[in-house]
C-alpha cells in the first residue's frame, strides 16, 4: 500500500492537533550566521580537554573567515594569561570590533578592554552554545593536536611514571611536554589556515585576506546577544537566554609552583631540551628531567 506524503499529513492534523502543536513548540532553529567581514566578530574560549594534567588551550577564531587568531597551551587560565594570548592575536591579525564568550571569569581583562577600547556592545557574553564557531573548532583541535597527548598522558599514569597529584611530577610535566603541545598547535594552526573549507570551497586565510579588502564599512547591530550565534538552538534555550547569568561559573585554575635550583635549571636545559626528539614520545625526556629534578 502505497499513501501519499500529503494525504497522511493532512489526516494527521485531523487527528492530532493537539500532538502537532506541542510537536512544534519544541521544534530547532537553524540559525543563520550573520557576521559581515573579517574581524567583525571574534569567538574566544578556553579548553580544558587536558585540565587533568594543568594544561589549558586557549584560543580565538574570527568568525567570517573561520581563521585561527591565537591558539596557545598554558598551565593556567588566569585572566592575565588569556588576555595576554588575546593580545597576541590582535597583534597579528589587528584589533576586532566585537568579542563573543561564555561567562567565564578568565575572559574579564579582554571585557574591560574592548569596552574601553571598542564601547559598549562590544563584548558579547553568553552560554557556550551561542558560541559554535570555536566550540566546533575545539573538537578538530583535539583531534588534531590534543587527542595524543591525552592517551600519552594517561598510559604514563597506567605505568606508573605519572602522579598527578605529586607536584613535581607535573613539574616534569609541564618542563617536557608544554613546548611541544605549543609547537603543534602552531602547526596546526598554520595548516588549519591553509586548507579548504568544504562550505566555500577556499581557505580561512583567503577568506580573511579577501575579506579585508571587500568589507571596510562597519554597520549597526539591532539583536547584539544574537550576533555570530550559529547552530541549531532549542526554543526552550532561546525563551531561557537571558533569564539569569550562569551561577557556576568556571574556575580559574594554576599549576603549583615548586622551587628549583639554579643548578637543577642548567641540568634540565643540558639534558631536555625544548626541541627534543624521542622514539617513545617523550616518555624518556619525561623521565630524565624528572630524576634531575629529584636530585638537585
């Protein structure tokens, strides 16, 4: 028996209308993303894919362009440090005219600058659903970057090599490891940049590049909560928005700092250099700076 698409869904709203109705007050908007040009909208968070071990990526994406502006690990997220990151990707890529995050205390330093900077209506806070562009971006990150050091980090734990609730452990840690996760991101960052993206059939570089030279003009928000959100958003979210701030915030979080010798320092630079290669991953770098660190 063959029926017809219309025909069922015409006996349907004889039927039920009741059921469609509440089927439609739960339906998902597929927002359009609207910004205009390059470095009108900034999407800036934090990832804490490698918190366990006090490893913090912090990142910014332009939101036209798609384009990478900072991408950094640190062992903190203090608002110091990311506004630091913040400002080197304004040093590459010039001052953006607006900035959208979650609510998390470490972005309060980018806040007070762009309103002091650019004026209000400048830093555009919210949930981090409202931010795709980068929450997207974060899951290319892991498996790009972050996804082996992951696994890395928790077979050490399973062998034993790795405390980390010993401080010194994670000193050894952070020594080793926290040079080369920067160097990959910064591979990836350029490479990511570079390729093409399946939408528009070029890269986020081009894009940006292009981009500057066609759009100079700035222009007038009418909904700024809504700009540069993008993605599938529930009405009961949306309804939801602006009910209340978020009452768990993030925490900021900073690695211990335990004392070394200048000796110890010496030792380290001698044995385990920042630009180190290893068969095993680093494991044996790991170790070595651990014993030094031990021992002097």
């Amino acid at each position: 028996m063959q029926i017809p698409r219309s025909r069922l869904r015409e006996n349907l709203c004889k039927l039920d209308e009741d059921g469609i109705a509440e089927r439609k007050r739960g339906r998902l908007h597929r927002r359009v993303y609207n910004v205009q040009a390059p470095n009108h909208l900034w999407h800036v968070d934090t990832n804490h894919k490698l918190i366990r071990w006090r490893f913090i990526i912090l990142g910014g994406v332009d939101g036209f362009s798609r384009l990478v502006t900072f991408l950094k690990c640190e062992n903190n997220n203090k608002a110091e440090t990311v506004y630091k990151s913040f400002m080197d990707g304004v040093k590459a890529y010039g001052m953006p005219l607006r900035v959208r995050s979650d609510q998390g205390r470490e972005n309060i330093l980018i806040a007070d600058y762009m309103l002091a900077t650019r004026g209000p209506g400048s830093m555009i806070t919210g949930k981090s659903v409202h931010n795709q562009r980068i929450e997207r971006l974060w899951r290319d990150v892991y498996e790009g970057v972050l996804s082996l050091h992951y696994d890395l980090f928790y077979f050490m734990e399973d062998q034993h090599l790795l405390d980390i609730l010993n401080p010194v452990h994670i000193y050894a840690l952070h020594y080793v490891y926290l040079p080369k996760i920067n160097e990959k991101l910064n591979i990836w960052q350029e490479a990511w940049s570079r390729h093409k993206l399946r939408t528009v059939k070029t890269s986020p570089l081009c894009l940006w590049t292009a981009g500057n030279i066609n759009n100079l003009i700035t222009f007038q928000l009418d909904d700024p909560a809504n700009y540069g959100v993008d993605g599938t958003i529930d009405d009961n979210e949306i309804e939801n928005n602006h009910e209340r701030a978020d009452l768990n915030p993030r925490p900021i979080f900073s690695s211990e700092i335990i004392p070394v010798s200048e000796r110890c320092q010496e030792q380290l630079i001698l044995h385990c250099p920042s630009d180190w290669t290893s068969s095993n991953y680093g494991i044996d770098i790991y170790c070595t700076a651990l014993d030094i660190i031990k021992r002097y």
